[in-house]
C-alpha cells in the first residue's frame, strides 16, 4: 500500500509539472542568514532554478521566513523575519527576479510565517516571540492581534492555508489548525520528525509541504541532542529562527522537505534541500 502511494504522489507531481500548473519556491532566512530565492522540485527538494539573492534596487540583502502568494493580486508577499535588513517586516517579491520591495514594519511581534485566505485575501500570522493569532495589512505591514492561539510562542511556527479556507500550522512537533476568527489551535496530530517545521505551503491540490531543520523536538530528537550536544550548537530551540548557538549567521544549517497528512499530522522526508530555507509558497506558474 505504502509502495502503491508512493508511483501516485510521483505521477501527481509529475502530471503538475507537465502541465505547468504551479512552481515551489523557498526562501532563505533562517537566523539572519543571506536571503536567496528558489524553484524547488517538489518530489524530492531539489533545486530547479536559483532565481537569485533576494536584493533591493540598492543591493540590501533580505532573508526571509515567510512567502505567500496572493492570488487576488498576483503577489509575492514575504516577512522578514531576523534579516540583517529591515527585520521582521512585510515585503513583495518578484518572482522571476527575486526583486525585494519594502512595505512595512517592523511588525509588534516577531511573525515565524504567513498565510493569506483564498476568499478574503485577509493576511494572518503566528508569532515566534507570542502566543498570539494576528492579520497584516498588505498595504502597511501592521500587524493586529485578533486572538490567542493557547499555544506558547511557535518554534518551528509554519503556517498556509487550504484552498478550502482551514488555516494549518505547525508548532514544537505538532501541526494544528486555527480559528480564524478565535485564533484558538486545535491539535491534528504529531508530525514524527527529528526536527522543527519552519515553513508550510499546500499545493494547488491541497497537499501539504514544509521545511523540516528548525531545531530539534521531543522523543528521539531530543535524546539525540542530549547525546551530542555539539552536533545540534547552530539549532533553533527559542523560536521560529533564532540561532540557539549565537554563531555565525552564514553557518549553513541543514534542510529537508516534507510531506505532511492534515488528517494525522504524521509527515515524510521527500528529500534534502537547501540549507537555511525558511519560507515556502506555491506559484501558478505563468
């Protein structure tokens, strides 16, 4: 049954891709590191294109931990998390460039990641620095907080949306979905990795995809850490993307994508990707 799932879910990324129907991209940020744009591969993270450094008209530099796509407007929109410019701040991207232009912030909590609803376009977000649910105005970047999450502040922290409007989100080592209105997280199930989700996006088809490498969870995780402490000094164990080591932000922490079951929360390595990615969103292609 496993093997049988396995030829669909390649056919169904294959059939995608043949039709051009949508992209991958990722993006680079974790911890302040360089801000870079992808097109991934979907079966295995792989990398199909490097669109290019995620630069301003004067060549400041943005990493980001958070993409999303706004269909009403045919916007990229990214948060800057702790860039080396303009942290933790709402920006547009230019997909086929990697263009960064500036919109607002910085935000009163420090976002992990995004989510834009596919009837209102309403933009919400989950905090690394809070327990709290927020929307973000596209046109200022202010962030409002609307509702109390009852977690405490995310670690790993992804966050994206279902094309059916159920907003889904990853913390410590579980995904949840979230009241919109409420901000209230009701638990799905645990995800079964190593590490932290960063970063969520679903697929035209409303298939779930993340960024694994956020720092080390609970269960065999943690027992591994415990034993080898030196191994895990670049992890994330405070937040969305905070360097636990202190060291240096171009270290290049490891990154794998996964596939992730809304109905059980139990998600699956696809492949090893690129290092530091920390955002993900799906783009109809052109």
């Amino acid at each position: 049954m496993k093997y049988l799932f396995c030829i669909l879910f390649f056919v169904c990324v294959s059939l995608t891709s043949s039709h051009g129907q949508s992209q991958l991209y990722a993006a680079t940020g974790f911890a302040g590191s360089t801000g870079e744009l992808y097109i991934l591969n979907p079966a295995d993270g792989s990398v199909i294109t490097d669109v290019g450094p995620l630069n301003d008209l004067q060549g400041h530099n943005y990493g980001l931990t958070g993409l999303r796509y706004d269909a009403s407007s045919g916007i990229l929109y990214g948060i800057t998390g702790s860039s080396l410019t303009s942290p933790n701040s709402l920006v547009i991207v230019d997909p086929d460039t990697a263009l960064v232009t500036y919109i607002g912030g910085p935000f009163g909590s420090r976002l992990s990641d995004i989510a834009i609803d596919p009837f209102s376009f309403i933009m919400f977000g989950v905090s690394g620095s809070s327990k709290y649910f927020y929307t973000v105005d596209k046109l200022t970047g202010l962030a409002v907080r609307i509702g109390d999450t009852t977690l405490p502040p995310k670690r790993g922290g992804g966050l994206a949306e279902t094309s059916r409007g159920v907003v889904y989100g990853t913390n410590d080592g579980s995904l949840y979905t979230y009241d919109k209105i409420t901000g209230v997280a009701t638990a799905v199930g645990t995800l079964n990795l190593i590490s932290f989700v960063d970063a969520l996006a679903f697929s035209p088809s409303n298939t779930l995809y993340g960024i694994e490498g956020g720092g080390t969870v609970t269960g065999d995780g943690a027992q591994m850490m415990a034993e080898d402490p030196e191994t895990w000094d670049n992890t994330d164990m405070t937040g969305d993307d905070t360097d636990a080591g202190g060291s240096d932000p171009n270290s290049n922490r490891e990154r794998w994508l996964v596939l992730i079951d809304t109905t059980t929360g139990a998600a699956t390595e696809l492949g090893y990707t690129v290092g530091n990615l920390n955002a993900l969103a799906f783009i109809p292609a052109p």
